[in-house]
C-alpha cells in the first residue's frame, strides 16, 4: 500500500501514533503488513473519515454507512491530467474488479480484484503513463456490473 495522491504534505492520524508525510512522500508498507488509519488531515482541511485498513494501492474507504444499492460513478475530474477519482458503492460482500480499458477494448489497468466488504470507496488513478485520450473504467462484482468513459487530457 501506498500514499501518494496528493500534491501537499497531510498528516495520518492512527489510534496511537500521529504520522507526518512531506510533499510529495510516498509511504509504502510491506507487503502482509496492515496499517489502519481513521482520518486523514491534509493541511489542517479533513479529506477522509472512516477507516483506510489494508485497501488496494489509492483505494480509499469513503464512508462507513453501508450504501442501499450498487453504484459506479462518473470520475471527478473529467477530463482529468494525469489524477482522478474513482468512486462505487457494494451494498454488500463481494468480489469486485475495477478495470480500465483503452479504446480498443484492451486492458490496461486492473485497479482493484479483491473481496470487498460493503462500503463507499474511491480509487485514486494516476494516469501519468498513458498516452492522452478516451478509456472506459469497468466494475464487475457477482450482482453488478457497469461500464463509465473517462477522457485523459495530457
């Protein structure tokens, strides 16, 4: 797991420790290794509640009410360079893959393939190593499925 969405320094506060990451620090946790935060300041302005506990790289859990349906949501930005945000709803336990694809109908990234508990979550993608134009995110669960257009402006 890594941090590195944001483009200013922030603060993680845990349940014992208070962590302070600089601009542009990337804080990376061994592999098997869980770390758990419960807010995330980012110059003193509140960006998360809810607990970010052993997630997918930039995968973010946004809420801890449990959401009444499935959900796929349009990024913000869009058209976004080279950051965007991602966000789903499960309603309930299930396997979830968040796929991006090229205009062609090629995978070209696999943002999330694990068993999600229900919940709100946001993927953060950084898109910095493709080429500017159209892609379609896709998410895929037992009982869900949808396909959004996302457009990257280089």
């Amino acid at each position: 797991m890594s941090f590195h969405p944001f483009e200013t320094s922030f603060q993680a506060y845990s349940q014992q420790s208070i962590f302070n990451i600089g601009t542009g620090t990337t804080c990376e946790v061994q592999a098997g290794v869980d770390i758990c935060v419960d807010t995330i300041l980012v110059n003193g302005t509140f960006i998360l509640n809810g607990t970010y506990c052993g997630l997918p790289t930039g995968m973010i859990s946004t809420n801890t009410e449990i959401p009444m349906e499935f959900m796929l949501y349009n990024n913000y930005p869009n058209p976004f360079n080279p950051v965007t945000h991602i966000k789903f709803d499960l309603p309930m336990q299930t396997n979830t893959k968040l796929i991006l694809y090229d205009m062609l109908g090629r995978e070209v990234a696999r943002l999330v393939d694990k068993n999600l508990p229900a919940g709100s979550y946001t993927v953060i993608y950084n898109a910095s190593a493709l080429s500017s134009g159209t892609y379609f995110y896709k998410i895929i669960t037992d009982e869900y499925t949808n396909i959004k257009k996302m457009i990257l402006v280089k």
